[in-house]
C-alpha cells in the first residue's frame, strides 16, 4: 500500500500577509495611543499640582494617590474592594438572569408584553436613586439594600434590550421554522436565543458599568464598607486624597470587569462557532 502524502497547507497569499501586518501595526498603535494618552494626562496632573495651576488639596495629584493608596493597603483597602466587588457581581448576575427571563415571558406572549411595555419604559426613566430610602426601608439597611440597588438599575435595561433583540430577530428563518412544524419552544431555543448571543453581551457590557454605579450609590445611602463609603467618608473628613483614590480604583475595576466580558464573549462566540 502507498503511503498518503501528506498534504502541505495553503500558502498564506501575500495581500492576505499584508493585511494582517497592517492589522497588527493598526493594534498596537492603537494600544500605544491609549498608554501615551494615560501617561501623559497624569504627568500633566503631576506637574500642574506641582506648579499650582490647580488645587492639590481639591483635585490631589498622582503621587499623593499612589502614598494613599499604599497607606490604604496597609487598612483593610482588600475588604472595601471586595465588598464592592461582591455587591457588583451578585447585583449583575441577578439582574442579567432576572432580566433575560423577563424579556422571555414577554416574548412568548405578546399580550403580557403589549400589558407591561409602558411600564417598563416608565421604570427605565425612573431615577432609581430616588427610591433608595423606600428601598432601605422595605430590605433594610445594609448589604441587601445595596445589592437591590444595583439590581433595580441593570434590571429593564436587560429586558428592553433582550425584548428588542428577540423581536428583531430575522422573521424568514421564524416563518421557515413554523412551516416545517417547529414549536414555539424550539423556535426560540434553536432560532432566536442563539441569534440573540450578540445582544445578550452587549447588554452584559452595559450592565457590568452600571451595576457597580447602583452599588456605589447604594454605598452613598447606607453602608459600613466599600468604596463607596470610603468616598463619602473621605468627603466628610476633607481627606479628597482618599477619595480621589478609591474613584481611580473604581475606575481600574470597570475597567477589568468589562475587559472579562469582552473574553467571556469571544469564548462564547467560537464555542457557538461564531
């Protein structure tokens, strides 16, 4: 028997190396930018605070940030963290899964959606925070209330966002389905769900940002820890350092919170062969 050559792959064309090579310079002066951007506007911080054109003792500068944040270390600065963390996380889960099984009820009945749909655009113009001493009042004052906050806020955008990609899905692939006798159940779960993947993590995108900003103002209201309550006690005593601090901490951590949605997504995009 003949042994089966084996087959050498394609040869990559050279338009097609080019493009990735533009593609890659394209990347990484795009990265460059956003470092030398970030570089230069704490250097201009730095040297502005030094000179006096602005008020270090309102604005801080970065290397009063840094001494705080090392003094912070040393005073349970991993505790607040992880309890802003904690909140955001447990109030992101509830209201993705509270939110994607909402907009499924509403899908499937077009009555109930017909029923609830200005009530739900009322909710979402709704000031959230206006509600917080209704809220620490029904749930009580501590960890719940905060958590609740959170999940009040992310909770109609997920539906309003879920509902609007669920309708849009394409009505061909729907029709064709339907004609060769496919139930609604099926419909969703093979058809509409999975065109769906897109719209459900641009709706984690935004939520991931605004869960923690119900968590920090659910801190504002009532809390005994987090960031949040390290900003207003930090406001309350005059020390802006500290609260300058933990804003530049917040803002690292939606930072890496949203970057994990980005990974999780392109996850699930080659897991669905998208």
């Amino acid at each position: 028997m003949k042994k089966a050559r084996p087959t050498n792959p394609p040869a990559v064309s050279r338009e097609r190396t080019l493009y990735l090579r533009r593609k890659r310079r394209r990347t990484h002066l795009v990265h460059a930018c956003q470092i030398g951007f970030l570089v230069f506007f704490f250097a201009q911080w730095e040297i502005s605070a030094r000179l006096g054109w602005i008020d270090s003792f309102i604005l801080s500068q970065p290397s009063r940030i840094l001494e705080t944040l090392r003094n912070m270390s040393q005073n349970h600065l991993v505790m607040h963290v992880g309890v802003t963390l904690y909140e955001t996380l447990t109030g992101f889960v509830l209201g993705v899964l509270l939110g994607v099984a909402i907009a499924v009820v509403l899908w499937w009945s077009g009555f109930v959606s017909r029923v609830a749909e200005p009530y739900l655009v009322v909710l979402n113009s709704l000031p959230k925070i206006a509600l917080g001493p209704v809220i620490i009042i029904v749930v009580g004052a501590g960890t719940e209330a905060i958590i609740f906050m959170a999940l009040a806020i992310s909770l109609i955008v997920t539906v309003l966002e879920m509902l609007a990609g669920f309708r849009a899905t394409n009505p061909e692939s729907i029709k064709m389905a339907r004609t060769f006798g496919a139930t609604k159940r099926q419909v969703f779960t093979k058809i509409v769900f999975p065109s769906n993947i897109n719209t459900l993590f641009n709706s984690l995108k935004i939520n991931i940002g605004l869960s923690l900003v119900g968590v920090i103002a659910g801190e504002f209201l009532v809390s005994k820890a987090g960031l949040g309550y390290l900003i207003v006690y930090g406001g309350q005593v005059f020390q802006l350092d500290l609260v300058m601090s933990s804003v530049l901490i917040l803002s690292v951590m939606a930072a890496l919170m949203y970057q994990s949605v980005v990974l999780l997504q392109k996850f699930v995009s080659r897991w669905f062969g998208g």
